[in-house]
C-alpha cells in the first residue's frame, strides 16, 4: 500500500483549517501523516493546533517565522515533508474541504495508470456544487485517452488538493517559493510532467469555500486592498511564459488585458494598471533559481 502525507498551507482562518482537518482525520489507513503548515497566523490558529497534535499523533504541526506567502508555504512544507516515510504528498489549501473518499479516488486513479502520471487533481467543486471557477484546468491535446477510466489528461493542476510523488520531488526540485502568490501551482505542475502527463479524477471531489465562486479577474475586481496582488499574477505568468517559449502569446493577452481595463466601467482603473505594468516589466527579469531538496 501506497503511503501518503498531506501537506496543508493555512493563514489566519482557522475556522476552514478546523473543517479541512476534520475531513483529512476520516481518510483511509494510506493517509499516515498530515502536516500543517501555518503561514505565521496571528488568529487562534496556534492555540488551536498545539492542542490537536497532542490528540492526533499523525498531524505534525510547523509555524512559520513570517508569512511566505502559499508558494513560499507550499515549498516549505514539500521540504519539510520530504524527511516523511511516505510514498506520495497530497497538497491543499486551508478552504479545501475534502470528502471521506477524495484520496482513495486518487489512490484508485494510480493503480489504474500503474503510477504513470505527473501529478493526480481533484474534482474541485464549490459550495454550490458547480465548478469552482478559479480551479479550471487545461486540458492536453488528446485528453480523452483514459476518459473510460474516469480520467482527463491535463497540462495543469492547481494547489486544492493535488497527488504528486516523493521521488518526483528529487527530480524536479520545489516549488518556487518566490513567487509569493498565484501561478506557483501551474509553474510546478508543468514541471512535473516532463516524464508523464497530468489527470484530472472526475470522482475525486472536493469543495473549495472561497467567499465567491470566481476566477482571477484583474478588471472586474472590486475590492481595492486586493489590486495590487495582480502584480504577482502578470510577473509569475511572464516568467512561465519566457520559460515555455510562449512570451508573444503572453504579451498579447496584456496587451489586451490593459485594454479591457482601460475600456471597462471599474473602478480603480490607475491602480489595476499599475499593478499590471508593474508585474508586466518585473517578467522581464525576475529570474529564481529552482531549489533543490538535500
């Protein structure tokens, strides 16, 4: 039997942590550890762990110095859980909520692809059971192969709840924890399926309670104290874009992008162009250097 951690990133909401680890404490006998990365909370988060890992002895608990960002957490958390016997890391953020079933679904999906796959993603609904809409994949050319089987070929997976492997991890390196925010999953994801490709699980479901059921969308965003995150959206996509040979196709939707917000009725319009110019030229030259478990 396959061996499997979770690694799970959570900042200051404690309340979706506590309904994230209820539904991880009821997986299958493979899931035998389940560590908590907590991005430097200043809510009830610490209090709260430091009594749960005394009464589960699977949950392993590491608090963070400062906020690194779920990049900088996801990273964090792969290298810590390298030291792990286990087999294969299951990564989510604090707002998934998984079902009893989520990770033998996934476990299922391996068998039947014999463990050729780059990494295994979730069904990721929201609270209304529809798609959650900023969870959408990519789908490979030909992503029906294995549709039988329950099963669609992808090119990129996302962060709520992701299989990958151990031994993959060796081979391409961590996640990179400086891009802070947004694209980390998708830059990562890529990586990985140099070897084989990605599956999406149909039957392998899971929520993810964001407050809203929406994608990244720069020009209709409306709350103020979020514009400027967008920085890290239009840098961390240029750097996939250079890296993939994809930088024309990429300068052409910020082009376009720029456009929509100058043309549309939103409000804040100097800010959102600011943070899209801003993330736009720090693409040209922002550069990290890929870490290496050791």
């Amino acid at each position: 039997m396959k061996k499997v951690a979770a690694i799970l990133v959570t900042y200051n909401r404690v309340d979706l942590l506590k309904k994230c680890l209820s539904q991880l404490l009821i997986q299958p006998a493979a899931l035998t550890q389940i560590l908590v990365i907590d991005n430097h909370s200043s809510d009830d988060t610490q209090s709260f762990m430091s009594k749960l890992v005394k009464e589960h002895h699977q949950v392993i608990y590491s608090r963070l110095d400062s906020n690194l960002g779920g990049a900088g957490g996801f990273s964090e958390g792969i290298k810590q859980a390298m030291s792990l016997d286990v087999d294969y890391f299951w990564i989510m953020d604090d707002d998934t909520i998984p079902n009893p079933d989520t990770l033998t679904n996934l476990l299922d999906a391996d068998k039947q692809l014999q463990s050729k796959w780059s990494f295994l993603s979730s069904n990721v609904r929201w609270v209304d059971n529809k798609a959650a809409r900023m969870n959408q994949l990519t789908t490979q050319k030909y992503w029906s192969d294995e549709i039988g089987n329950g099963l669609i070929a992808v090119k990129t997976g996302t962060f709520v709840s992701i299989l990958i492997k151990k031994d993959d991890v060796v081979r391409v390196g961590l996640p990179i924890s400086e891009f802070f925010i947004w694209s980390d999953d998708t830059e990562y994801t890529i990586r990985l399926s140099d070897k084989f490709t990605g599956y999406f699980v149909i039957n392998s479901t899971v929520t993810h309670e964001t407050k809203v059921n929406l994608s990244v969308d720069l020009v209709h965003e409306r709350d103020k104290n979020k514009i400027s995150r967008y920085y890290y959206s239009l840098r961390n996509g240029f750097y996939i874009a250079r890296r993939e040979k994809k930088v024309g196709r990429y300068f052409v939707r910020a082009v376009l992008l720029s456009l929509s917000v100058i043309v549309s009725n939103s409000e804040y319009k100097w800010l959102k162009l600011k943070a899209l110019y801003r993330g736009l030229f720090a693409g040209f030259v922002f550069n990290p250097k890929i870490k290496f478990y050791s």
